[in-house]
C-alpha cells in the first residue's frame, strides 16, 4: 500500500473525503429532487442558493489569480456566475433578484470561501476543488433530471449552469485540474488541513440540503 508520501494528492483528497461526498448525495433532499419528487419551486430555490456560493467563489478570484498556490486553478472557462443568473433569470423572471436569500446555512458556506480566499489561498483551493469538479461529474446528473422532470430544453436555459461550453472535454480537463492538485506547493501539514477542509466544504454543503429539505418536505 501506497503511504502518504507518495500517494498522488488528487487521490489522498478524493478518498480522504469520500464519506463526506457520499452523504452530501445521499443527502433527502437531492435524493427526491433526483427522484422527480419535487416541484420546479425547489430547484429554483437551490439554484439561488448556488448563486450564492458562486458568486463568493467568484468575486475571489481575480485576487488571488497571481497566488502561488490558489493562482494556478484560476479558469475562466469554469466561471458559473453569469451562467446561474440566466438560470434564475428564466426561473424567477425579470425581477428574480428581488426575494433572493440565502438560507442560514448557505450564508455560513458563503462566509466559510470568503474567509479562506482572505486568509488561507490553500483553504480556498479546497473550496473551488470541491464545487467545479462536482460540476464537471455529478453535476451533469441533475441537468438531466432537470431537463427530463421540468421540461427544460437540453443544455438550455434553466440548465446552463451545468454546461460548460468552453471545456470540450471535461474527462481531459479533470486530470490536469488533478494534476494541478497533485503539484501544490504545499507541505503534507497543509495539505492535511486542506483535506480537513474539503470535508468541511462537504459537510456545509450538505447543511444547505438539510435546510432546503425542510423547506421542501417531500410533496408526494
């Protein structure tokens, strides 16, 4: 068996963190929006709170693009922003900003990326790995439940945040994004932390679904 030494990091983070990532899957709430169980109400609602995280991930990154360590991961083809705001715009309308809020645990999720792009460029970077490769994967499971329970037109608006037009291939993208992991010029201590902080990430990630799960009980 492989020790830590000479484990690749992309994995030691990957299998470190699995429980956390499965239970944050497994969560009630995305298990009856995977199921087609709930209204389209709920899936705009979650995409609010994406755009939430998004936009705290987002509005860090120009300053931490020249970052010896966060810098590195800095894409502009994974930028999710703009494409959640068309979402919403086609969910919610025109005004679909006017009763955006975040749930209490989506405002500590936010809070928990905007403190580590601030203090701690390594903590950030677990933040950023957690949510752009669980787009890339997962992600493209709920675009097509979404597509198929609510009628949105394939990779159309409603669903954009989960196309990434100018990654062409994501299979390709997702080892050198791995690669880059596997390069950070960090000491195991810190890299220890950063696992820390991936499952961290998970686990306020599925507090947001635990939240959204007693907004919406299941309806059938």
């Amino acid at each position: 068996m492989d020790s830590p030494a000479t484990t690749p990091f992309s994995t030691l983070i990957r299998t470190a963190s699995h429980e956390q990532h499965t239970e944050a899957e497994n969560s009630s709430f995305m298990s009856d929006m995977l199921g087609g169980r709930l209204a389209v109400s709920a899936y705009r609602r979650y995409t609010e709170q994406l755009w939430f995280v998004y936009r705290a991930l987002e509005a860090a990154a120009p300053a931490l693009r020249d970052d010896p360590v966060a810098g590195p991961f800095i894409r502009p083809e994974l930028a999710r922003t703009a494409q959640l705001e068309r979402d919403l715009a086609h969910l919610g309308g025109a005004s679909w900003r006017d009763a955006l809020a975040p749930l209490p645990a989506t405002a500590a999720y936010a809070a928990r990326i905007e403190e580590c792009a601030r203090t701690w460029p390594a903590g950030y970077v677990a933040h950023h790995y957690t949510r752009y490769l669980g787009d890339l994967s997962g992600g493209q499971i709920i675009r097509g439940t979404a597509e198929k329970t609510w009628g949105f037109a394939r990779k159309g608006d409603g669903v954009r945040f989960y196309v990434f037009e100018e990654i062409p291939n994501p299979a390709a993208f997702k080892r050198e994004y791995r690669a880059l992991l596997d390069r950070l010029p960090l000491d195991d201590l810190e890299k220890q932390q950063v696992v820390t902080e991936c499952k961290r990430a998970f686990a306020l990630n599925t507090a947001v679904f635990r939240e959204l799960s007693e907004e919406f009980p299941l309806s059938a």
